[in-house]
DNA sequence: ATGGTGGCACCGCCA
C-alpha cells in the first residue's frame, strides 16, 4: 500500500497538480486538505475519470478534507467527537481493512488566542477519539497537515521560532499525547537528518529555493502498519511546477 | 528587509 497526504490551498486551484500526481504516482490512497470549498462546488468533473474513488467534506474558504482511494472506500466518519465548531477538519475511511484518518490540525493562529486553544483541545478530543474506536493492535494510519514542528529538526530556524503556535512545548506535547495511543511517525523511522520539510511559507522571499521550511505533514502508523513500512519520502517535485501550493506530498510505503 | 505571497470571498480573513 502506498499512502500519502498533501495540503493543496484549494483543490480547484490544484486540481491539475492533484490529477498528474495521482497518474505518476499511483497511490492507494491519498488524503488532502484545507480543500477550500464547500461541497457543493467540489470540481468533481476534473476527477471523475481519474480511476479513483473519492469523498470530502469542506465548507466556504477554508479548511476542507478529501480522501481519494483506488479501492472501495467504506465506513466514512466525518467530523471529530467533540468539535462542536463545524470546521471540516476530519475525515475518515476505511480501505480493505485500514483504516486511515485524514486531519488538517488547527494552526492556532497566536499563542495567546483562542483559536490556540481549540487547537489543543481538538488535539485532547483526537485522542479520546482514538481510544474509544480503535485499539493499538489494528491496523491504522493517521496523515494530515498535523501543524506541529516535532523537534528542532524540523524548523529552519528552531531558536527564533521556538514559542510559535507550530513549534513550542505544548502542541508538542499535545501531539505526543495523541501519539501515545500507539502511533509511530514512520518519516523518522527512515529520516534522521533536519532540514527535510513539507511545507515552505509563500511570504518568505525564495523560502522553497532556499529551503526556510518546516515540517508540518505526518504518515502516523499504528504499530503493526509501522513494522510493515517499506520507506518514508518527501516529494519536492510539484512545489517546483508553477503555482504550487505551500505544502508539498508526503508519501509512505506499507507491505500491505 | 518591520515587508513579503496566495486563496477565497468580498472590500478583510486566514495561513
């Protein structure tokens, strides 16, 4: 099985980049987020003939999820236990047995806000959601734009950066809490260096070129998924096509 | 460099 996760910044901005990777690439399955549209405007056409099946929940400008999958998708969730907020930032499916749970993660704006602290507590509800459905034997993948810097790897500038709402001790440790349900970050188990990013800030002048990037973007494995993973990449090659979005492609690899 | 880019919906907000 191959795996992999991508933010588009709009998938009708991105459908193109979407449609060519997925040809490429062919994975089984690929989740997406903030998609930036709501539902009834989803570019369905552009895909319809892309031999892959696919759902998405979003709403009007931001955020918004979608799974696409080569096989059947089944048992759809949408929406976390707990989030009374109607921000589409969860989705899940289960494909031939594994299930796989997209998230786009609250960025949390400023530490000081409000918004920060509905990205912790969604992170608390995450791991509520995870005990009360599964047990750490099964098989299950958790990917997504987590908007959480584990380490100092991770950021191109970890003494200036430390404090923000993507890199400092709490969302760290809200993070590793959902992660203790038994997740293993699977990049990492392949990837030591720093310096390997997912996402590049557009208002950084030449960030991509110059790599002032972080990593934001996850394949989190259950334990038995994470004993059968194969490798862990980064793709880089669609943030150098024109109008790429600020993320780029997570992919991973499963005997499975 | 106290700005810069990008998407969406609307003339600001969010990343």
């Amino acid at each position: 099985m191959k795996a992999a996760t991508f933010n588009a910044n709009s998938i009708r901005s991105r459908a193109g980049i979407v449609l060519d990777w997925l040809e490429a690439n062919q994975p089984d399955v690929l989740c997406i987020q903030e998609t930036k549209v709501q539902d009834d405007h989803f570019p369905v056409k552009a895909f319809e003939d892309c031999g892959y099946n696919f759902v998405y929940k979003g709403q009007k400008a931001y955020n918004g999820v979608a799974t696409f999958a080569r096989g059947q998708i089944e048992d759809v969730k949408i929406g976390l236990d707990g989030d009374e907020s109607e921000q589409a930032r969860f989705l899940k499916v289960n494909l031939g047995g594994v299930s796989i749970v997209n998230t786009y993660v609250p960025q949390g704006r400023a530490p000081d806000s409000e918004q920060f602290l509905y990205k912790l507590e969604w992170f608390g509800q995450l791991r509520e959601w995870f005990d009360k459905n599964f047990s750490p034997g099964e098989d299950v993948l958790w990917m997504g734009d987590l908007n959480v810097a584990m380490d100092a790897r991770d950021v191109h500038d970890p003494e200036k950066l430390w404090g923000s709402v993507c890199y400092c001790q709490e969302v760290q440790d809200a993070l590793k809490d959902v992660m203790g349900w038994g997740f293993t970050d699977v990049f990492r188990q392949f990837n030591e260096e720093d310096g390997l990013y997912t996402f590049w800030d557009y208002r950084v002048p030449n960030g991509f070129k110059r790599n002032i990037g972080w990593r934001l973007d996850y394949i989190m494995a259950s334990k038995s998924m994470a004993g059968r993973c194969t490798g862990c990449w980064v793709d880089k090659e669609p943030r150098a096509l024109k109008k790429p979005s600020d993320h780029t492609f997570l992919v991973a690899e499963f005997d499975i």
